[in-house]
C-alpha cells in the first residue's frame, strides 16, 4: 500500500460524484464529500459495511463491492466536484495513491487519497480548482490569524491579572490569571502553526 502524502491539506467537505474505475463494466456514481483537499488531489472517507466477509459501500446508486476494486493494480476514479458558492463543476480522473480501513462506533469506514492526473483536466477546470483551493487556503488562514490575536490578547489579559491578583493576596484570580493566561498561550501557538502552514498554499510550495 502506498504511504499517505505527507503534504498539509485543507480539512473541507465539498460535495463530489464518484465512480470506482474498473469496479465492474458499468461502476456506479458514488455521491460523498471530500475529507480534505489539496491543490493536486483530495482524500475522501467512506462507510463501509461487511457483509459475510464482503465490504460494501451504500452511498449511491448502489452497494458496490469494495473487493474486486482494490485488488486492482491501477486504481482510477473519476470524479466530479461541486465548488461552494456558486456550485462550480470540475472534473477530473485520478489514482488512488493510498487507502486504508477501520472501524468506527456502528460501521467501517474506507479511506483514501487521489492524485489527480492534471494534465488530463480541462485547463479552465484546472485553473478553477487550484483557485478554489488557493482562496480557501487564504481564507481559512485569515481566521487562524484572528485566532492568533484573540490568544495573544488573553495571554496578555491573563497575566495583567494574575499579577493584580498575586500584589493584592487574592489567590482565587490569581488562579484565574493563570488559567486566562494558559488558554491564552494554547490557542496564540495552535493558531500560529495553522497559519504558517496554510499561507504557504498561496505559493504552492505544499502540497
């Protein structure tokens, strides 16, 4: 099994269409979100359900045996993404570069990740989809940044008054203070590493 892309990616569910190529002579469209998204493919999740040793999947037409596909060399799909907010499509063919199962609290689930095969797209659909992702990425990393601020200000607030609390004998809001301060710290740090991560999309130089 080929190992997962060490790549950042951008934690977004856009509506797409899928079918498993080669999964039969007429495989069906499977209709799911994206997991996470990148400027050169997406990873996707799926519920899986084993039935008498089979893995199926049910979200679609219907249920497709997940078997006869993976024990495939070349693993395809082809896709058909629906972008936010003006329900853009781009389509695209691609491979599954890794994959893996588990099991959650009621089901399995199926995982994997797509490279989609660039050269192959439209370029006017090429150029939507890594805008999409571009814009997304900025968007996202303009949220952390205020994040990054809001923790820094309650540092700063914290330790103002865990000093007002310590000068004046008051254990409780000295306490308070430092938790203040704690949480403060936490997020300014979380936030900081989110967006150093996530403003390098915007030169492409993660993917």
């Amino acid at each position: 099994m080929p190992n997962r892309r060490k790549s950042k990616r951008l934690e977004i569910a856009v509506p797409l269409r899928l079918r498993l190529l080669g999964a039969g002579k007429h495989p069906p469209t499977i209709e799911i979100v994206t997991k996470n998204i990148s400027p050169l493919g997406i990873s996707i999740e799926l519920q899986v359900n084993l039935t008498n040793g089979v893995l199926f999947i049910r979200e679609g037409e219907k249920p497709v045996n997940l078997i006869p596909y993976l024990v495939l060399e070349n693993k395809e799909v082809e896709l058909e993404v629906t972008l936010p907010p003006y329900e853009k499509k781009v389509r695209a063919r691609g491979r599954v570069i890794w994959y893996d199962f588990g099991s959650g609290e009621v089901s399995y689930y199926f995982r994997a990740g797509i490279l989609f095969f660039l050269k192959q797209m439209e370029p006017e659909e090429r150029k939507t989809w890594e805008e999409f992702v571009r814009n997304t990425a900025l968007e996202t990393g303009k949220l952390w940044q205020k994040v990054q601020i809001g923790g820094a200000y309650s540092f700063i607030a914290g330790v103002v008054i865990f000093l007002a609390g310590f000068a004046s004998n008051l254990a409780t809001t000295a306490k308070i203070g430092v938790l203040l301060s704690a949480i403060g710290l936490s997020s300014f740090i979380v936030a900081w590493w989110q967006y150093r991560s996530l403003i390098l999309f915007k030169k492409f130089k993660i993917f």
